[in-house]
C-alpha cells in the first residue's frame, strides 16, 4: 500500500471510527500506521482533544505458504467483479439448448469418437444493461408540495392543517415551478 492507498487507509479507519486494525504479514505497513498514530496520540495529548478515535495496530504473522497476488492479478480479479456486479454471472442461453435435432456440428456441437454428439451450450450473461437517450426536452420533473396524513398519526382530535398531496411540475430551466 503506497501513497494514495496509504491515505485512503487511514481516512477509512477516520471515518469509520475503526478501533483495531489487523495488519496480516505486512511489516512495512505496520511500521507506518504504529508510527502515524503515535505521532497523532502525541498531538491528541498535547491539544487536550480527546475526539480522535486512535485504533490499535495489531501485526499478525503471514500463514506458512502464502504468497502475494502480482497486482496485474488482483487487477483482473476486480475488473472481473465489476463486470459481474453490472452483467451478471453467465448463464445458458435458453434459445441455443432448445434447438431440436439436426447435425450438431453445424451449430458449435462436439463430435465424439463412439459417434455421438453434443452441443456446445452458449453461455450469455444474466443481466444486459443498455443505455437509454431522451432528448431533454421531453423530460418532466414533478414536485409533491404538500403530504396529507392518516387521522393515526394525528394527536388525537386534531385535523390535518394542510391540503392534500400536490403534484406540481418543475421547469427544468429555470428551476422553478410551473
């Protein structure tokens, strides 16, 4: 973990209000963030400001045969997961395994020695996003002015002091409503 990384680590531990971070088989890492919060417990200390959470840095050992993923791997990996995230897992396309007879080794099939045959079964993905252009003109954004409420969420023997739900129309250009 280096320069950006390093300061995104440490924003998320801020953010989060992380108490312990586990550090697995990295010494340098941990050398850096041990370091990084004694300097800020230190200022902590000075300026009396007791606000700043200060995790505790813990180092565990690296199991016996692990290795490190080369980053063009765990770079495959996440752009893999976000191509799924966005299409889906792959699934068998119902229209190619109910095609009916016929030589199989014109569509893909496999011939085997024995004489039979299979299909080749043609994977798609589960989910197809697309993309939908409209003109700006035709679209039309719309405003709830008011909310009428249920005689239940009402102190008992008040009325509802508004009127009922009104939809107005916003003009998109100049912001207001019509």
């Amino acid at each position: 973990i280096r320069d950006e990384g390093y300061d995104l680590l440490l924003h998320a531990a801020k953010a989060l209000k992380i108490s312990v971070l586990l550090i697995l088989g990295h010494d340098r890492l941990y050398s850096m963030l041990t370091n990084h919060y004694k300097k800020l417990q230190k200022e902590n200390e000075s300026n009396n400001n007791g606000t700043i959470v200060i995790p505790k840095v813990l180092k565990l050992p690296r199991s016996g045969g692990v290795v490190s993923r080369p980053s063009s791997f765990v770079r495959q990996c996440r752009s893999r997961a976000v191509k799924r995230y966005f299409y889906g897992d792959l699934v068998v396309d119902s229209s190619s395994s109910s095609s009916g007879g016929g030589d199989s080794s014109k569509d893909g099939g496999v011939k085997h020695q024995d004489g039979s045959s299979s299909s080749k079964l043609h994977r798609v993905h589960q989910l197809t996003p697309f993309l939908v252009q409209l003109p700006f003109s035709d679209i039309k954004v719309y405003k709830l002015s008011s909310m009428a409420l249920s005689s239940s969420l009402l102190p008992v023997a008040q009325l509802q002091s508004t009127d009922a739900i009104q939809i107005q129309q916003l003009d998109l250009e100049s912001g207001a409503a019509e």
